[in-house]
C-alpha cells in the first residue's frame, strides 16, 4: 500500500491544491492528514472541504481543537489567537462538527498517526529532536514501526531503539529497517519552516518500507496577498515567502 501523507494545511488553499495535484503522479492508494487543517490562512472552510473528500482519516490538530472548542488556547500569541477566533466564526457548521469529532490518532497495520508526539498525544508535545524522541522510551513497546507526525512543520526522520537512544536519519529518501522503530515528521503543506517555501507532503509505501519526502511548488503570492487582505497577522503571509 502507498500512502500519501501530509500535515499543518493551516487554511492554505493554494498549497492544498498543488499537493493534491502532485500526488496523482505518486500512485497513492489511500490519503492521510496528520492535522491542524485551519490555523493562519485565509481558507479555513475551502481546505476542510478538500481534506473531508481525499483522505481515509484526518487527526485532531492543536489548531483544529482550538477552534472546535475542545482545548484552551488563551496562552497562545496574540496573532495566532486572532486567526483561531476568526476561523471559528467564519467556519460552516458541518466543518465544525467534522473537527469536533477527529481522533487524536490513527493506525494502518503497523503504520501509526498522530499529529504530535504519541507519548500523550491531547498534550501536542513536540519531536524535532533526538532528545526529544527519546522521551517514547516509556512506550516504546507499544510503538508501530512507523509513527507519521506533524506538528512542527520539519521534515525529519527518527529511528528509536529499545534502549532510550534516538539517532536522526538524514536524507530526501530512507528505507525503513524492519528491526528498528521511527518517528517520522512530515513538514508542513501551508506553512513550511524548513526554509523551503514549498508545500511539503510525504509519501510511505508499506511493501518496500520505501518512504519519501515530497515538495510542490504553488502560488505564493496568492496566498499572501489573501491573507493580508483577512483579519489576519500580515507575518502569516510574509514568512510563506521564506519557508519559515
């Protein structure tokens, strides 16, 4: 089976749009979202709408759960609590209820989902370090081969050993072992902060244990400009620019 997963579309239309169309050409058989699908854009109802019609599943995303009331998002910034309260006015009724009801986690096989790290997943703990994969040394006999999450927006690889070690894996491509266990973070399709300022999405196939970081470039200026015409942190759009 290939998989086609993504993360963090974070109302980005533009960005959703070249992913979708770059992944017609990678043979996916079944789609995932590891989350956080409003947040930041200008296109909250818009990238619901194309999630809820591709994907198989879609996970609880911490700007998903602040803007479908299900977590308190009073300590977030000012600008980012700004575009929470504004989505959640503007966001139609069946899009509301649709985040009301995602999982915090998903599970294929021997693939696991989750949009931060697995170790309490309500808690959005983020994994973008080796230290910071080594806190799932506690449940680490529970873990699936492969955890796909989101989150912080980098792409990075992660094998996890029984005994509390973390190694970072480098590369565009890597062929998973089938003796070691990884945590796996996708970026981000509409807001990169890798400084790459193209769309990010990933690709897995579960019969090679074949997995494959994927960019898609879009109109940037588009998404920018709608931005700063919203209700909206101007910085939202011009860190698109620079992929940070």
């Amino acid at each position: 089976m290939r998989i086609g997963i993504f993360s963090d579309v974070h109302a980005n239309v533009e960005a959703m749009r070249a992913v979708i169309e770059s992944m017609r050409g990678d043979r996916i058989d079944t789609y995932m979202c590891l989350g956080d699908v409003v947040g930041y854009g200008a296109n909250p109802n818009e990238c619901c709408a194309m999630v809820r019609e591709l994907v198989e599943a879609t996970l609880l995303g911490n700007h998903d759960a602040a803007v479908a009331g299900r977590m308190d998002y009073s300590y977030y910034y000012d600008a980012a609590r700004q575009a929470l309260t504004w989505h959640a006015s503007i966001l139609e009724p069946t899009h509301m209820e649709w985040l009301r009801g995602l999982p915090y986690t998903h599970q294929i096989g021997n693939v696991g989902f989750c949009h931060g790290s697995p170790l309490d997943p309500p808690e959005y703990d983020y994994i973008f370090s080796t230290d910071q994969a080594e806190t799932l040394t506690p449940i680490y006999k529970r873990l699936p081969h492969v955890t796909f999450i989101g989150h912080s927006h980098l792409c990075k690889v992660f094998a996890v050993a029984e005994d509390g070690r973390a190694e970072e894996i480098h590369g565009k491509t890597v062929t998973l072992d089938e003796h070691r266990k990884y945590v796996i973070s996708v970026g981000s399709v509409g807001q990169p902060r890798d400084y790459d300022h193209r769309a990010s999405y990933t690709v897995y196939d579960t019969e090679t244990r074949k997995f494959e970081f994927k960019r898609a470039a879009y109109a940037i200026e588009q998404t920018a400009l709608k931005i700063f015409d919203a209700d909206l942190s101007l910085n939202f759009g011009k860190r698109l620019f620079f992929g940070v």
